[in-house]
C-alpha cells in the first residue's frame, strides 16, 4: 500500500425506492475473497457481518478503521413481490455507486477494499 493514499474514513449507505415487503441489508468490513483456480471464478466469504431487516428508505455509515475495507448487501428475499430499490454507496464525500434495480429474490452488493 502506498503511504500517501489518503483512506477515506467512512462508509455511508443510502437505499431508497419501494418495497412491500422487508428487506436485508449485510453489512461487512471483515470480508475476504476465496478464488477457484480450476475455473477462474471468485467470490467473496464473508467473515463477520450485521444483517439487519430494513424499511425504506435507510441510511447508515460505518467506519472503515481498522481494515478499510466494506460490503453492503442489499437482499430482497421474496420471491412473490417486487422491489424497486436504489442503493447509493460514499466512501467519505466521494460517490462510488449508485444503482437502481428491480429485485425479486435477487440482491445487490458494493464491495470495497484499500490495497
């Protein structure tokens, strides 16, 4: 890692839309990524997270110290109603995603680490 990166300090997630029913939001910042040489693909294993029910709209920060890294998941679980969902992600005043999708039984996740 080069010593003048400045890291951002903060994490912040905001979901808004519409959504009949609850939704979930993982987050992480003890994260890791396992990869499979045989196939090429790789994945992330999370190693401790909070998952939380949510209603819209939500936001929330996390501090990215000590490792500097995050996750947020945004899951709609039901495979019966649809969600029209926004997620937008800032690491400290820099906007670094945001995404608008309908989700049925499906999610949506920013994954993020200094190296």
């Amino acid at each position: 890692t080069d010593p003048r990166t400045k890291y951002a300090t903060n994490a912040h997630i905001e979901v808004t839309g519409s959504s009949p029913v609850p939704l979930l939001l993982v987050t992480s910042t003890n994260w890791g990524i396992e990869y499979d040489e045989l196939n090429g693909e790789e994945w992330i294993v999370l190693i401790e997270a909070d998952t939380a029910e949510i209603e819209l709209p939500v936001e929330r920060t996390v501090p990215l110290a000590p490792r500097y890294q995050i996750l947020f998941r945004v899951i709609n679980p039901d495979s019966q109603h649809d969600a029209k969902v926004r997620m937008r992600v800032r690491l400290d005043d820099t906007e670094v995603f945001d995404e608008t999708r309908i989700m049925r039984d499906a999610s949506m996740e920013y994954s993020f680490f200094y190296h």
